[in-house]
C-alpha cells in the first residue's frame, strides 16, 4: 500500500492527542482532515495506535508460542475468520501498536463469499499441531448471520485433514450470544487468542495472537507501527 507523504507524522499528531487525553473521535477527525487521510489510513490511527498505557498493558498480557503447550485455549472465533479472511482477500493488515496484528476491513458476518475457512481451519490445526494446547473452545456469535451453519462448516473441514479427527477433547465450538462478554471473563490461568482490544483491555488472563504468530512462522512482513522508534518510551 502507497501512504501519503505525511502519513508518519499524522500517526505521531494522533498518538500525541490521545495521550493529551483528547477523545479518540475528535482526534481521528481533526488529524485526519488535516493530513486528508484516506480511509484505510485513518483506520489504521484507528485500530493501530491507542495511549502508551493502553499499549502497555496489553503488552503486558501478551504471551509467546512456548507458553501454550497443556494450556486450555480461548479463541474468539470470527475475529480469527475474519482477519485471516481480510489477508487472503488482500485487505490491509498491519501490526499495532500494542503489538496485535489487525485489518483495516470490515466484512462483517454476513459477506460469507469472502470468508476462507479453508485456510483458517488448516491455521487451526497448525496451532494445535505445533503448539499443543490442551484444548481450544472457540466462540461465534449466535447474533451473526448463519452463525449455525458456520459452526457446522468448521467441524466439516477440521475433520477431513488427514492428519486429524476432529473430536470434543481437542475442539469445541461455541455458539453464545456474546463472546466479547464469555471471554473476557474466562479464567486468569487460562489463555485467549484474539486481536479485539476490547476483550484485551478488560480481562485478566493472558492473551495470544495467533495471527502475529502465523505470519512470523511463515516470514510474511507487514506493515508494522513498532518500526516507528518515535512511539517507543
């Protein structure tokens, strides 16, 4: 992706504002209309930049892939859909920040043509192959549109790898009405995989992202906010 010429220093005015403690909205608005961002930019000030606390302690949560093994594992399961979906469509991802790898799209739940649950499942069984967690229970939003029927699709694709039999002791997959609320309360001792720095912010246990995970394991660079040594205290 081409960025403007100012873009770098749009990030610097937009981390500078929040942590001044300006409201994310009106910052985003006056440093977007400033640099004239487009939207893909402003989405990534957006998802990508947040306050030197914030970034912290979601730093702070965050766990590495030696750290899984034997653990029980929470996935929230259309996080991981989708941004694996957005990357194989050729969507913008990037890493935060806080150091998560996010998307600049929003297909939501009901553009089902572009979601790839083929490669995301075989990502599934990379992690469970290579990292061997005790278990994974993954999360759908019932509210979703055909959220049965994804679910039902999942099970179909974990069971014909050839490698796996899909069974209850190693998956299970969820359908409840939040997962946003399931997960952030899910136990200390225990691991969640997602990106969503909602669900990071507002619980105690530790966090995995599987995405930055899966694209360093296959030396696929992104676009990264770290790089930038001015955002670094």
């Amino acid at each position: 992706m081409q960025f403007k010429n100012d873009f770098i220093l749009a990030c610097q005015d937009y981390y500078y504002l929040l942590n001044k403690g300006y409201a994310v909205k009106s910052s985003l608005k006056i440093v977007g209309d400033r640099y004239e961002l487009s939207s893909i930019e402003r989405n990534i000030l957006l998802r990508g930049i947040s306050q030197n606390k914030k970034i912290e302690e979601r730093k702070a949560k965050t766990i590495l892939e030696n750290q899984i093994e034997n653990k029980k594992v929470h996935i929230d399961g259309y996080n991981l859909l989708f941004t694996i979906s957005n990357y194989y469509n050729g969507d913008f991802c990037f890493i935060s920040l806080d150091g998560f790898v996010r998307d600049c799209a929003n297909i939501g739940g009901r553009n089902k043509k572009r979601l790839n649950y083929e490669k995301t499942t075989s990502i599934l069984l990379l992690f469970l192959i290579e990292l061997k967690p005790q278990k994974c229970l993954i999360y759908f939003d019932e509210p979703v549109s055909k959220s049965k029927e994804d679910i039902e699709l999942f099970k179909i694709l974990l069971s014909n790898n050839k490698d796996f039999s899909y069974s209850k002791d190693l998956f299970d997959l969820l359908l409840v009405r939040n997962p946003d609320t399931v997960l952030s309360k899910i136990n200390s001792d225990e691991i969640i995989v997602t990106s969503d720095s909602v669900i990071i912010d507002k619980t105690d246990s530790r966090i995995f992202d599987i995405f930055r995970w899966y694209f360093n394991r296959n030396k696929i660079r992104l676009f990264s906010l770290e790089d930038f040594l001015v955002f670094n205290h």
